[in-house]
C-alpha cells in the first residue's frame, strides 16, 4: 500500500509540476503580446504626422492632416475636411472671433486667435524659417527663429 501511496503522491507532484510551468508559460506569452502591442501603439504614434503652433494662428505639420473641427465661443462647431501640409494659417478660420479651437484629424488641438500686430507694423520681429527634416528615431518637425 506504501508503494502505491508513494506513487500516486509522485504522479500529482508531475501533474502540479506540469500545471505551475503550464501557467507560467501562459502568462509570459500574454505579457510579450502586452508588449508587441503597445511597442505597436508607440511606433504607430512616433510614425504619423504631427502638427506644432508657432503662432497665434499659425500651425506647421511633418506631414498630410486635415482641419477636421473648428469650435467657436458660441459654442459653433464647423465640421470640416479641409487638408494641409506643411506650413498653414488660421487666421482665416476665425470668422471675425476673437479665438477658436482647431481640432486635426490626428486628435490634436489648437487655440487659434488674431495675429498680434507689433507697433513696428510687421506682423513679427522674428523671421521664422521651418526645416523640414523629419528626424528618423522621433518623427519631429525641427524649426529655428532667425
């Protein structure tokens, strides 16, 4: 009877054994599918275009959106399509409001408002000069006030 006992006690100990790598195993493959997804998300986000307020009412892209809302302070809200790329003014948006909020395809939002004027005239004491380089690691818009 010890014998028999004794062996039964040895084929649970397998199975127990086989159950904790079992699941062991299973975790580790859900948490490298965790990762394989968000490293996705993350390089899905770094990849796509991306926009940057320069000014009141000036925006620049690192590639094709589109100006898919403007919201007004009465609570109007425009559903547009109207596409850009590159360098774009708002200004014209407006409407005779004195700001607006601007939404992109992307999810990206903007508060636009009239342009400053300076007492010299021009619209701005810097000159600014957009460098398209497109950084390969980060997908950044690069630009530098002369």
């Amino acid at each position: 009877m010890k014998a028999v006992g004794g062996i039964l006690s040895g084929i649970v100990l397998a199975l127990l054994l086989v159950l904790v790598v079992s699941t062991i195993t299973y975790l580790m493959n859900v948490a490298y599918d965790q990762q394989l997804t968000q490293e996705s998300y993350v390089n899905d986000f770094i990849s796509s275009p991306k926009a940057f307020q320069v000014g009141s009412s000036t925006i620049v892209s690192n590639g094709p959106l589109d100006i898919k809302y403007v919201i007004y302070p009465n609570g109007k809200v425009d559903n547009l399509s109207q596409p850009f790329d590159g360098m774009a003014s708002l200004s014209s948006l407006l409407n005779g409001d004195p700001w607006a909020y601007v939404i992109l395809s992307n999810g990206q939002t903007f508060n636009i408002s009239q342009p400053q004027s300076s007492t010299s005239g021009t619209s701005s004491n810097y000159l600014l000069t957009i460098f398209r380089e497109i950084d390969r690691n980060c997908g950044s818009l690069s630009y530098k006030r002369i």
